[in-house]
C-alpha cells in the first residue's frame, strides 16, 4: 500500500545524469558520421572516456547505470573501447577519390 506519490521521471544519482550526458553526446557523435566519420567517432570515443573517468571517481552508490560491474572492469572496458575507437579514426587511410 506504499506507493509512490508521484512517478519518477528523472535520474536519481548524478551518475544517471552522467549517463543520459554520455548518451546524448554519443547520439550526436553518430549524427557527426554522417558528415565528417573521423570528428563523429572521435566524439563517441570522448564520450566514452568521460563515462570512464566518471565510473573512476564516482563512488558506486553514485555512479547510477555507469556502474555494470566492478569498476576496474568497467573503466578499463571503457577505455579500452575508447582508444581503440580514437586510434581506427586516425589510422584508417582515405579512400582514393575521396
């Protein structure tokens, strides 16, 4: 019989307004792709570090759904991803004609 009075419709850890900031800069690094691939993957693999250096300080009671695992395991996928990310966007040469 204790229900809530109102609904929830907002993050309630700083790391859930963390995370809907990395999925918002993500979905604009995507969008990025469209025009310019490197500057848009780049934003992604930002947006990536930022969520990894977030999980790296944030305790785990706060780190809302940036916390999956421990957080060894989370920062280090995170930035794995990250680099991994940044460094294909440098690397990968042009295509002739382009």
């Amino acid at each position: 019989m204790n229900e809530p009075l109102e609904d929830r419709r907002h993050p309630s850890t700083i790391g859930g307004a963390l995370y809907l900031l990395v999925l918002a800069v993500v979905a604009a690094g995507l969008g990025l792709t469209l025009s310019d691939w490197r500057l848009g993957i780049k934003v992604v693999a930002g947006a990536l570090s930022g969520a990894a250096l977030a999980r790296l300080v944030l305790p785990r009671r706060d780190a809302g759904m940036l916390a999956v695992r421990h957080r060894f395991t989370d920062v280090s996928v995170l930035v794995g991803v990250s680099v991994a990310l940044w460094v294909l966007a440098d690397t990968i040469p042009n295509q002739p004609g382009t």
